[in-house]
C-alpha cells in the first residue's frame, strides 16, 4: 500500500517504508532499523490517544506479547504505550494473513490444514504457558510464514491470573470477532480462559479447510446464537480433519482438549471420531430471554451501546426541588426473595432501575419483576417474580430472566413477567410475556396483558428496547414471534394499535421514548455492518411514523433536550452529536470538540452530556456548541449513568461506592465508601440512581437500596 502525505517519515527513530494495513485501531507500517531489520510498526489512531483505558488495554499487549517466546508470534522488538500516539514494533513477518490467502486461492489441502492446526496449537501452548488467553484467534491474526503459521495481535488478550478485579474487564463489553468466539466469551466474559482459545483454534481451521467459518450467518446476531446454541456446520470440511475440530468446538469449556493433548493426538494420528451429532446428543432448548441476552451482550458492540443510558429520557431533564420525602431517614435495606423457586445460587445482580412513584420506590432485578421500599423508612412491603409458576416445572427453574422497569403513569408502574410451561408439539417449553401495571403503594395489578405465548415470543424489556412506556401507555414488541409493536392503553392495557416491525433479518428494531413521545429505530444491517438507522417518531393514536429520518451508520437517541432528540453513534469514537428538531425532524450536527472514545457511556442529565469511563473519568460536553466543559474523575469505578441535580453530578459503583461532583469545576466534593463488595461479581457497572428533591436512592449489592441526604455530602 502506498504511504500517505499524512504518515509519519519515521516512528521511534524507524524508518517507514510502506503501509501494510490499516484497521479501526490504527494503522501497521513496514520500517526498517538502523542495521537494516525489517519491522511492522503499528501506529494507535490519533483518537485513541486520550483514552486512559485504551492506553491501558495497549500497554497490556504490548506485555502480552513480550511474554510470549516469538518462535510462533511475532516477537515485539520496541514499543512506547506513553508517546503522543502510542507504537509498538515487532519483527515483520512475510506473507499474506490466512483470511487473505484463502480469499485469493481457495481453501487449504488437508494435509496443510493438518500442518496449520499443528503450528496454532504449538502457538497456544506458548501463549498459555506464559499464562495468557488470546481470545481473538481469528484468520486475519494468522500470518502465514514460510516456516509455518505465527499468531499476531494480543490487543484483547487477557493474563489468566486475572480475575474479575481487573477493571479492564469488566466493562460489559463483549470482545473478540463473532464467528470465532467462543460460547463463554459471549454468555460468561468474565470467565473466559485458555479453553476458549481452543475453540476458535476449530473455527479457524475450519474455516482454512472449507473456506467458511463452522458459524458464519449474515447476521452477527445470529451467529452469536449458532455460536452458543447451534451446531457448526462442516460439511465442506474433510472427513479426517472433523474429529480434531469437533473436539475443539465443545460447548462446554471443560470438554475441550488441552493444546497438550491436541499436539499428542495430531502426532499419534490417534484423533477419536465423535460422529456428527444427533438428536440425543443436542442440547436442551434454551429459553427465549436466554437468546435475547446474547443479542443484547453482541449489540453492546454494535448497536446498544447506549441504551443502558436511555432508561429516563426527559425533556430538558429538569432538576426536582429541593426537599425530602415526608417522615425521611436514612436508611439501607435489603428487598425479600418473592421468588416461588428458591434457586440455591438465587439472585446475584443488582437492581437494574428504581423509579420513584407517590411515596414508593419500586425497584425491579434478575427473579424479581418488581418491589417496593418505602421512601420515608425503606420498609419492603411487597414483592413480585418474575415467574409465579417457576416451582410448577422444572424447565422454570433455572431462572426467569431479568425484571426491569418500564416505566410509571398515575401511581402505576409498568413492568413485565414471564410464565414458563410446557410447549406443544416438538417445542419442550414455550413463554407468556405479559406486561403489568402494578399499583406503586400495593403492588396490587390493575391490568395485565399478553404480549407474546409461545416458543419464539420476544421479551419485553425496555432495556433490550423492546417496550417503552409513554403517557397514553406502553408501546411494545407484539405477537408470537416479535414481529409487530403494539400500544397498551394506560387504563385499562387494551391493545389499542398494532403494527407490523421491518423484516428482521434485514433490520433490528429498536423502541424508544423521549419527551413524551415514543421513537422506532430501525438499523439496516449487511453482515456485521450497520449500514444506516431510520428514526420514526410514531403517531400515539395510530403507530404510524409521523415522520422518518435516515442517518448514516449506526445511531441512538441518548436523550431529548430544547425540543431536540439527541444522538450518538454507537461504535467507533464519537466526534460530532445529531440533532433532530421533533418539530420539523431537520437534522443538524454538532462537532465534539474532543472526540469521546467508544468505551465512554453517554448521559444527558441536568441539560448537560456527560461521558462516563469505567475507571472513573468524567467530561462534561455542552449539547449546543460540542464544548468539553471539564474534565475529572469521580474514582467510582465501573460507575452506572450518572444522576444531576442542580449543583451536583452523582455517580455509585455495583458496591455502593458514591460520588458528588462539582457540575461547575468537576471537582469531587463528597464521596461515600461501598457497602457490600462481594455481592456484585459479574454486575458490568452500578444501576441509575434514583432522585427525589434531596433525598438520592442508591441501588447496590445484592437487591439492596440505601438512601442519603445530598446536602451532607
């Protein structure tokens, strides 16, 4: 590739020659050293440099591959992770990437593919030993040298020793290449370790000797299904290469050989043929949620970035005056298991929202669909499971997925169950979704509707935007297999429209609610590429869009402000903000300022955009010029989105670790120690907080709220 005006003329005193590539990290240069050594130089993007934990995560590969021997990587011969835009430089390797070579001349002869297991499996036992899992073994990772396969690129690598302590890998971001992931990298993250690397090792050599991956699919969300629950289709890959890669794609972690015992068994020609699997050998259907999570954990990197901040969308998001509830006092309590089955592991998240409803706090979770603290003293006075029948079957007693609050409406609040029960025909269970309006103070239901009673039905959640309560009610997912949306009345949960939704294999949709209105968004996708997002305003009365805009790319609505709908592009680092008038739906844009990283988590509250890192870092963006107001760190990390009031920006950790930042300076002004450090394993970041004039509602722990005054602080 021809260098560009734009490169540098040399990197760390390495003369640059040629580009070898560019990807959406950085750009890899061929160099020479001062005694004529040839090296790939790899150049972080500019926009990346200001990234605190982007400099983290590289400085983390650069040791990684330090560790690792060099006889099957590319050994790392420089590297500086603290210059303006970081490098690191390794011994270049000649040669195409396996993915290019099978591009350009078709798949591998058995006996080569044969020879390519060999040499990953030699690569994986030195990166193992030196305690490190690559997790993103993939064919553009293999170069293909003369004296056999090298692995490169050891940017999400991980060390084994690391457990969920490390803050790198708790962001709830799914990392790795959809096809060549493992089961775990996708259902248990932080769980990932050498076993998933075994894994991919079979997609690729798969994909080597057929020419396509065992799970490839057009779209990334059903792959990440095949993925977990499919089985891998091989039917182009030679007889005696399918009992070595059959091995590797165990589901279960704990099946799969060791590098060990694959070389043993590549060297003796002893390899055990397992036979294709049958209907005995399949796996017990899994429930619709089970799926929806998946979507939603592979959506985190495409499109569902920032729905996790879009729980309370509201117009100018208008401080409440300062008070406290009648009769207040601090209080911490924890909420009664209303769960009918009594799982012994039970359940191990927090609340994922609060809202605030007359003199109740109504709080929703994993097993629980909803219950209420009171405001004053935090009595728990009523509890609701997601799943009331869950004891009455035994394929209910894995647990019932995760409650959630959709929103509130005249002392009511919406929320959504799930009854699981025998299926019929060949299905083994089938789902009844409902969505419920619960009186706040009683928690006694005043409506109850179906939205969905089979196998294929689709769940309900806001978070996975697929409700969204409104003032004439709750627009949701509809139907047996998700395929409209539909408005439930506020009084009485009459089905008062429905609509069909855009062909899902060509489009996710996604329903949202700001200023009072409710948004359908509509991503067209090709492959793992969202190519453009269509946002509808729908009409209250009929669901049809009043009108449609389409932006490039994949976007979000983060929040409404000043009669504009504010968006974000959701992959990739964010440089300018979309604005849509509601009024006129005139599209305009703002450029940040600062570009904001991908890994930062958007928050419009108290007028003002925030972006929110795991390792505390805040900066303050003003919506109308694109300004960086401030920038700071809270030291909460992994904090949830953050909650303004007039003075005051709050954030809390999954312990309960609390902040009060200065909305003016940045500055931390009080801070609260966690409460309740050993409950929250897996929790990604904290719930929203809850603000009721001076009186902050902190949900923490294990179904555990506790509430401060601000002003002591």
């Amino acid at each position: 590739m021809a260098l560009r005006d734009s490169d540098p003329a040399e990197v760390g005193g390495y003369r640059i020659e040629d580009r070898l590539g560019s990807g959406g990290m950085g750009v890899v240069y061929l160099a020479r050293s001062a005694s004529g050594r040839r090296l790939a130089v790899k150049v972080v993007h500019a926009q990346y440099a200001d990234d605190d934990e982007f400099r983290a995560r590289f400085r983390r590969e650069v040791d990684a591959a330090r560790q690792v021997s060099g006889a099957f990587t590319a050994p790392v011969v420089d590297a500086d992770a603290d210059a303006p835009r970081p490098w690191m430089a390794t011994l270049y390797i000649p040669g195409a990437d396996l993915g290019t070579h099978i591009r350009l001349h078709g798949p591998l002869p058995p006996s080569r593919a044969r020879e390519l297991a060999a040499g990953l499996a030699e690569a994986l036992r030195d990166i193992h030993r030196v305690g490190v899992v690559h997790r993103d073994l993939k064919p553009a990772n293999v170069m293909l040298a003369d004296d056999g396969p090298r692995v490169i690129d050891f940017g999400i690598s991980r060390a084994t020793g690391l457990g969920a302590s490390d803050a790198l890998t708790q962001t709830g971001r799914v990392m790795g290449t959809p096809p060549f992931m493992s089961p775990e990298q996708f259902s248990a993250p932080h769980e990932v370790g050498p076993a998933a690397d075994i894994f991919s090792l079979g997609a690729v050599v798969a994909f080597a000797a057929s020419g396509k991956g065992p799970f490839d699919s057009p779209s990334p969300y059903e792959t990440a299904i095949r993925v977990v629950e499919g089985a891998p289709e091989l039917t182009d890959v030679p007889e005696e290469l399918l009992p070595f890669i059959r091995l590797c794609l165990e589901k279960e972690p704990k099946s799969r050989p060791s590098v060990d015992e694959l070389l043993r068994l590549l060297r003796d020609g002893t390899l055990p043929n397992p036979g294709p699997p049958t209907l005995l050998d399949a796996p017990r259907p899994r429930r619709r949620r089970t799926r929806l999570r998946l979507l939603t954990a592979l959506g985190a990197a495409l499109l569902a970035a920032v729905a996790t901040t879009t729980l309370a969308l509201t117009d100018d998001d208008a401080a409440a005056p300062e008070s406290l509830p009648a009769g207040w006092e601090a209080w911490h309590r924890q909420a009664k298991d209303p769960s009918v089955d009594k799982d012994p592991m039970g359940p191990t998240a927090l609340f994922n929202r609060c809202v605030a409803s007359g003199t109740s706090l109504v709080c929703a979770g994993d097993e629980i669909m909803a219950t209420r603290f009171a405001l004053a003293d935090g009595a728990n006075t009523w509890g609701r499971p997601m799943d009331p029948t869950a004891e009455d079957a035994d394929f209910g007693s894995s647990g019932s997925g995760a409650g959630t609050i959709i929103g509130s409406h005249d002392g009511r609040v919406y929320v959504y169950g799930a009854d699981d029960r025998p299926g019929r025909g060949e299905a083994a269970y089938a789902t009844r979704y409902s969505i419920q309006a619960l009186d706040a103070g009683t928690g006694e239901v005043a409506w109850q509707t179906v939205t969905a009673d089979s196998t294929d039905g689709t769940e309900p959640s806001s978070d996975q935007g697929a409700s969204a309560a409104v003032p004439a009610g709750v627009v949701t997912v509809y139907g047996k297999t998700g395929d409209q949306y539909a408005l439930l009345d506020a009084e009485t949960g009459e089905v008062r429209w429905k609509r069909p939704l855009p062909n899902p294999n060509q489009y996710m949709s996604l329903l949202r609610s700001a200023g009072g209105q409710a948004y359908l968004l509509t991503a067209k996708y090709t492959s793992d590429v969202i190519e453009n997002t269509s946002v509808s305003q729908l009409d209250p009365d009929t669901g049809k869009p009043r009108w449609t805009v389409r932006l490039k790319g994949d976007v979000d609505i983060v929040g409404r402000r000043a009669g504009r709908l504010l968006l974000l592009n959701t992959t990739g680092p964010r440089r300018t903000l979309t604005l849509i008038k509601t009024s006129t739906h005139i599209v305009t844009t703002v450029r940040l300022a600062r570009p904001q990283p991908e890994a930062a988590t958007p928050t419009l509250t108290g007028g003002t955009l925030y972006f929110t890192l795991s390792n505390g870092g805040i900066r303050a963006v003003d919506p109308d010029t694109g300004r960086q107001l401030w920038e700071g760190n809270s030291g909460v990390e992994l904090a949830g989105p953050p909650i303004a009031s007039r003075t005051h920006l709050y954030l809390a950790s999954p312990s309960g670790r609390l902040a009060a930042v200065n909305r003016t300076t940045g500055k931390v002004d009080g801070t609260l120690d966690g409460r309740d450090e050993a409950a929250v394993d897996g929790s990604p970041t904290g719930a929203p907080l809850t603000l009721v004039g001076d009186a902050l509602y902190v949900p923490y722990g294990l179904r555990s709220v506790y509430t401060v005054d601000v002003r002591t602080l």
